[in-house]
C-alpha cells in the first residue's frame, strides 16, 4: 500500500527522535559518516551500527578496509555507486556492484578485507551491524550475495520505487535475503514530489529510516511538521506501520527494521558478544589465529 491513506486501524509510529551522523574514518582512514554506533545513539536494537559513504574523491576511500576480523553479528554492505572487492580468509571472493548487497554472517570468527574496485569516480552506499543472538553468535561464518538484478522492484504511482532487500512488503515482495532470527526488513525506497509512502511494520520490531536525498516528513513526528533531510536518521516508536511524505523535490530514504533481541551488548572493536569476557576470549582467538 502505497498512497497517502493510513491503513485502517493501524498505530501508526512516530518518528521518536532524529540523530545526525558524525563523520569518521574508519579501515586504512575511509571517511565515513557513522550514524548508528556513535555516542548519540549507540545502537536501535538489533541494529549496533551505521556507516554511510558518498565521496568522489579517492583520497576519501581508496585506501579501504584491509583485512580485518568480526565475530558475534552480522555485516551488510549495500552499495548504490562504485565497486568493493571482498575477500576472506575462507577463500570466498567477489565484487559489490552498485545496487549489489553482501549480508555476511561473521558468526564465530571471519577475517575479511573490503577493497574499493576503483581508482576513481564516485562510492556511495551503506554498511549495517546486526547483531545476532546469544545462541547463535559462534554459528559458523555464511553469505549472502545478491546483484541488483536479482533486488525485486516494485513500481507504484507518482514515481514511487521500492527495493526491497529484505523482508516482506504489503504488496507481498519478499527480498532475497532472509534471516529469521531478526526476521529484518531493509527497503531502499524513492518517492517522487511530493510523494507518500504507507507501510505495516511488525509491531514488535525496532526501526528507523535513514535519509538519502532529499526531505522527507513523517505524518506522526515529535515535534510537528519536522522535516528529515539528507544524511537524518530518525528513529521510529513502536507501533505497526509508518506513514511518510516526500517534500517538493522527492526523497530517497532507507527504511530498516528488526526484531530486538534484548540481550546484553559487549563490544571489543570488530567484536560484538554477551560479556567482556567473551570478547577477551575473541581477541585470543583471533591473536592465536584460530579464525
């Protein structure tokens, strides 16, 4: 559903608060914008972390991220421009390309490097933290790969285009990755001028939407009538469905949700577990070569 009605006896989620990134480097000195996993808002359970890239300058990307270990959670890179050579100490090889998305389970321990596959020209897109829970954190490291032909499309009136990465949408398109023990939905969504979007949303799950061009308003915001603007994130309260409009020029926006584990959060740099001790027991691991 795709108009400008709410849907009927729905509750529908505010846009509780909007954080903006804050720029940081991060790999072999990347400039980045960190949006989740800054000090604002550490992270929107099951969600730890945010990163955008958008530049055209090499000097910004070109040295990349080198190898590099995770364990306890999961990494999702989408990109909309440019490419990213993965690597793994698995053997597993291939290249990001636009519209192109990598979910990696790093699960008990993977060391990977993310290497722009360019000398020029613009990178632009998004890698995502989410956790995984207790139980399965020491699961056995998993892909999946998806290019941007095999990313269904749905295509609705007034220039509304939504992609969909994960999860389910109203209309029924399901998008090729799937994870059940945080059931995400991740849309890449474009509303032309003016434009509305309506979406349910599992009641249980946390979310937010993460703008990428343009302004977007929600119909249920705190305070009244505020308008998100490039590079905004803005938290959404519970509820079972959100309701948002484009402003003159359009807007192109993530919209990302999960459901929360609610479980303690211990981090150690590519780390993410339970306890600190497990992250001390992470980085012997790693230091011991056992990844």
């Amino acid at each position: 559903m795709h108009n400008s009605e709410p849907l009927p006896g729905s509750h529908p989620r505010e846009i509780s608060r909007v954080v903006r990134g804050l720029p940081a480097t991060d790999g072999a000195g990347v400039e980045l914008t960190r949006v989740i996993g800054q000090p604002a808002l550490p992270m929107v359970d099951p969600f730890l972390l945010l990163d955008a890239f958008r530049s055209d300058r090499p000097g910004d990307y070109i040295a990349g991220f080198p190898p590099h270990p995770h364990r306890g959670f999961e990494t999702v890179t989408y990109l909309l421009a440019g490419r990213m050579r993965h690597r793994d100490n698995a053997g597993h090889e291939g290249v990001i390309e636009p519209g192109g998305v990598q979910w990696m389970t790093a699960g008990r321990g993977i060391v990977h490097s993310e290497m722009p596959e360019q000398e020029e020209g613009l990178l632009e897109g998004f890698q995502l933290w989410v956790n995984l829970p207790a139980a399965h954190k020491m699961d056995a490291p998993a892909y999946q790969e998806f290019p941007a032909d095999s990313i269904p499309t749905e295509q609705h009136d007034g220039g509304t285009v939504v992609r969909v990465i994960a999860g389910e949408t109203a209309a029924g398109t399901r998008g090729p990755v799937v994870q059940p023990l945080t059931d995400p939905l991740y849309l890449d969504v474009e509303l032309g001028p003016d434009g509305a979007f309506v979406e349910p949303l599992p009641s249980a799950h946390r979310g937010f939407v993460y703008v990428i061009d343009g302004e977007l308003s929600a119909d249920d915001a705190n305070p009244p009538g505020m308008v998100m603007r490039r590079d905004d994130l803005g938290v959404l309260s519970l509820g079972d469905s959100v309701s948002l409009h484009a402003g003159a020029n359009g807007a192109r926006f993530l919209l990302i949700a999960g459901r929360p584990l609610n479980e303690p959060v211990a981090r150690g740099g590519p780390f993410v577990m339970n306890t600190q001790r497990e992250i001390r027991e992470a980085q012997a691991d790693y230091a011991a070569g056992r990844f």
